[in-house]
C-alpha cells in the first residue's frame, strides 16, 4: 500500500519566459521561448509526492476557467485525489509569471485568484481524509488562517506535519510548536529567523532559533550545495547531486513532495533528504515546473549511480 500524504495548497498556472538574463529594474529584455505550464507551490509538491510514489490527496481551491480545469486533467493523470479540490465561480484561477535565465535562476510574479479563497472550512470538509494520512505537507500561498486549520488537524490525528515555508513571513509562534519538519531555503531562512546562514556556525545558530520555537526539526535547503539537517539529535549536511541546471523553478517543490513520501514510507531522516535532494537534482535538469518533477524510478536510479556534490 502506497503511504497517503495530503498536500493543502496553491495551484496556478505558470507563464514561461526564457532569457539571456533577468531583467533589471526599467528594463525590457526579448525571449527566446515561452511555455504555459501548471504550477503553484502546492500542486507542484502534490505532483512530486504522487510521482515519487505517494498517495496524494490535494486540497485546494481554483476558479471556474480553462486554466483551473486544465490543472485537475493534469492531477488526475498523475492520480492524485481531486475531491476537494473546490472551486470558485468569483475568481480566476492563479497565475504565476516566470522569468527564467540561462543559467536556470528565475524571477516570479503571482496572482493568487482562487488560491487566496481556500478557507479554514474547506480544510474542515476534508477532515475525513486526515485519519488515514501519515504526513501532511502545507507552504504558505494560501492564507495563514487556512494554514493553521490545516495544522491543527495534521496535529490531532498524529501526522508529521511538514511546513515549507514559502514564501516566508514571520508566523505566530504557535505554529512552531505544531511542525514536525520546517523545511525553509536560504532566503527563508533569514526572514524567519534574522540570521543570513552563509557559515556552518550561522546554519547552526539559524536552525536553534526555530528548534528553540518549538519545531522539532529544521531542514534548510541549500540549492547545489545539499541541505542542513538540524534537530535534537543530528546536525549535518547532505549534499546533493552534480548536475547542470536548466530550470530550477521548482526544485524546492520537488524536494518537499519526495520528503513527504520518503518520511511517510518510514525512512530515517537521512535517508530521506537523500531521496529528495536526488528528485530536486533531477527537476533542475527539466524546463517547467510540475513538467520538471521525476518519477520514482528516475530518484531510485539517481540514489543508486548518482554522485553527489562536495
């Protein structure tokens, strides 16, 4: 039996533009080509998770459109449940706009549309779901109130909650105590915690700052240098795969999505980041956002030949 992990999220549609590079303030710049493809934080973390090898269940919210109708198709071929995944007849569904240079670093816009409809009460009319769930997995493009129920129910039937915070705000401190795995990049990192992580000393000071929260334990992404694990127990770096970067829109997304299935399977916490790091490896390598996001056969022949980074 797959593990079940519900994702509570934002779904959008993602416009492309490839460039020479990102432009500056004032500037117009002319692209070399353009994609529509899904996206959102959430539905890209769902899609990772399903891919990987999850039983995913999505909870979100989209607009009465062609876009918003275009994505569930998408989810249902990656068998995803879509049950309660409601929709809006006031609003659009979201829209992210990307820019995306040649060495794979982007620049985005977002419309949330729908995304900033999703309710509190809509997390509670998929409570039944949560009995059976062993991780949920929830970032912060939808509102905080929303968020927090879907926290809260994560909590009272026992699952690991994971929270990729992003994009970053400052939370109430109640939130922490109630995050199993915080999972922020650099740039989260110090938002949350006032601390830039450019030395192992201030990784280290960062990662206490939240353990001392209440989290339990802090993953910080690190792009191609790996990630940071730090808890009560383990401090340590994971490095990640050699790879050249073509698009590394989602490769936070992906990480979270593998990590979710890989600690609902039962891995030990190492083990896990390795699976993630080697989907993420691979989602930089591909165009798109979900696009980008590996089956488990591709993450398994990456741990398995792979080599990694120093």
């Amino acid at each position: 039996m797959k593990p079940e992990i519900i994702v509570v999220g934002s779904s959008n549609t993602d416009m492309v533009v490839k460039t020479d590079h990102l432009p500056a303030q004032g500037e117009t710049v002319i692209g070399t080509d353009f994609m529509i493809a899904p996206g959102g934080k959430g539905a890209n973390q769902a899609v990772a998770a399903a891919r990987a090898g999850g039983k995913v269940h999505f909870i979100a919210k989209i607009g009465n459109d062609v876009f918003g109708k275009q994505t569930v198709k998408g989810f249902i071929k990656d068998k995803i449940n879509t049950k309660f995944i409601y929709i809006d007849k006031e609003v659009s569904s979201g829209i992210a706009l990307i820019l995306v240079d040649k060495r794979g670093q982007n620049s985005i816009a977002v419309a949330p549309g729908a995304n900033s409809k999703l309710s509190p009460r809509d997390i509670l009319n998929a409570s039944k779901i949560f009995s059976n769930a062993k991780v949920l997995l929830v970032q912060l493009e939808i509102p905080l109130e929303t968020v927090r129920t879907a926290i809260d129910l994560g909590c009272k039937n026992n699952l690991t909650v994971i929270l990729n915070p992003a994009p970053a705000t400052k939370l109430p401190h109640e939130f922490y105590q109630k995050i199993s795995i915080i999972t922020p990049n650099e740039s989260e990192t110090r938002i949350l915690t006032g601390i830039k992580p450019n030395s192992s000393k201030n990784l280290t000071l960062a990662a206490e700052k939240l353990l001392r929260n209440g989290v339990k334990t802090v993953i910080i992404t690190l792009g191609e240098k790996g990630a940071f694990i730090h808890s009560k127990t383990i401090s340590t770096f994971i490095p990640t795969y050699k790879v050249k970067p073509v698009d590394t829109t989602a490769a936070g997304d992906v990480f979270n999505g593998a990590l979710a299935v890989a600690i609902a399977e039962g891995l030990e916490l190492l083990e896990a980041v390795q699976f993630a790091n080697a989907a993420a490896a691979i989602s930089v390598t591909r165009p798109g956002a979900q696009p980008s996001a590996p089956f488990r056969n591709e993450i398994l022949k990456m741990l398995e030949c792979g080599k990694t980074s120093v």
